[in-house]
C-alpha cells in the first residue's frame, strides 16, 4: 500500500470511529443543529405572525446560498416548498434511533 492509499485507509477508519463515537453519545452533528434551528426560526416567525423578520432572514440566507452557486429561482422555490410545509404544520423527521429503545446498540449495553 502506497503513502497516500495508507493516509486515506487511516482517515476512513478514523471517521467509522468518530461517527460511531458521536452516534453512541448521542451528540448532534452540525446538520441537526441547522435543521432545529431552521425549524426554530421558521415556525416562530409564522406562529407570532413576524412575516417581515421571516422575510429578511430568508433574504439573507439565500444571499449567501447565491454566493455559494445555488440557483436563484431553484433557491426560492426552495423556501416556498419549505414555508408551505411549515404553514401547515410539518415537522422535520426525528432520527428514530435517538429514542430511546429504539437503537439496537442500546439493548445490547442494557443486558
């Protein structure tokens, strides 16, 4: 095995590990933060009827969408699909495994 195959052998184990590690403790990762946080936002703003501040903090996150390269129009539409969602009262998909009982993992350290 040459130097750069052995690196990538040894970062993939390294993330098995780490994702094993953060899925035992529970601890969220940094896209289950930014889905709370959107839902927080979002519902907040529509159930105390602020449709300007929800307005302007969607102004000013499809600002820097735009300036990562998402399309404009695909971005909006984007949000319309989320608010519509939202306005009738979806909520984001749990991760089944956090309940409790539900992790295969946990019956196996409960015995």
């Amino acid at each position: 095995m040459d130097r750069r195959q052995a690196r990538l052998e040894k970062q993939r184990l390294y993330q098995r590990q780490y994702r094993a590690r953060r899925k035992r403790e529970k601890a969220p990762d940094r896209d289950d933060v930014a889905r709370t946080l959107l839902h927080y936002a979002i519902a907040q703003n529509l159930d105390h009827g602020r449709h300007q501040e929800l307005a302007r903090l969607i102004t000013a996150i499809s600002e820097r969408l735009e300036d990562q390269g998402f399309d404009r129009a695909a971005t909006r539409r984007t949000w319309r699909e989320l608010l519509v969602r939202y306005g009738d009262g979806w909520d984001f998909q749990r991760k089944v495994h956090l309940r409790s009982g539900d992790d295969p993992e946990d019956d196996a350290a409960g015995q």
